[in-house]
C-alpha cells in the first residue's frame, strides 16, 4: 500500500474467505493506509522443497473494513493468529480485482558459484 505517497510493505497473516483475504490489526498506519480506498497489494510466496519448485502469487484489490455484526460474527471464526501481542481487533477485508502468480524450478545454488565464491574478504569497517 502507499503511506504519504510512497510504497509500504507491512507483515502481516491472513485467511482466505469466501474469494476474499481477511486480516486483522490495531489501529495504525497499516490499517490508515489501507482503508484509505487507495489499491493494496498482497504477495505470498513459498517453496516446495520436494519437487525444488517455487511459487509466487499477487493479489491486487481495494481494502474495506468489516464493521457489520454478522461479518464480524463470521470473521471472528477464522484462522487469524497475529504474531505479536496486543488488542487486534479490527478486521479487514481486501476485495480481490486483479491475482496473479506462478510456478518455477529453483536452481540449483552451485550455478551462481564462481571463482570468488570462497574467497576470505576483508571485514566491513
């Protein structure tokens, strides 16, 4: 999202609900931010070990904030355990207009390797 007209990124978990992602928060530039009907973005990547594959996926939208009793009912239910301590009780809804994403191989860490890879450098003073 922008904050003073400059891009941010902000950690945060998220569930998947009903083709939406929800996430929760305190009040704060992240959520000022995102409800300021400006458009969010959200990445999520990760990596399959076994098969040595990644994957990346974007989804791009407009934040709204879940205020009805009964959506908040429903919200109140669903797998949002932030990681740091404190009141996060307000919810956020990002409605998706845009996703995409893709699949890749990794390659293999030798391929970057040249002579210099091993050489003792001098510490940073």
């Amino acid at each position: 999202m922008c904050v003073d007209d400059h891009p941010e990124i902000f950690p945060l978990n998220y569930a998947v609900d009903h083709g939406t992602i929800v996430f929760r928060s305190a009040p704060g530039t992240k959520v000022s931010a995102a409800l300021s009907d400006a458009l969010v973005a959200l990445e999520v990547d990760g990596y399959l070990s076994d098969s040595r594959e990644a994957w990346s996926v974007v989804i791009k939208g407009r934040a709204e904030g879940i205020r009805e009793i009964g959506d908040l009912m429903d919200t109140v239910d669903l797998p949002l355990f932030p990681w740091q301590p404190g009141t996060k009780n307000l919810f956020i809804r990002l409605v998706p207009t845009s996703a995409t994403g893709r699949r890749f191989p990794v390659a293999d860490p030798e391929t970057w390797r040249t002579p210099l890879s091993n050489v003792r450098r001098s510490p940073m003073e």
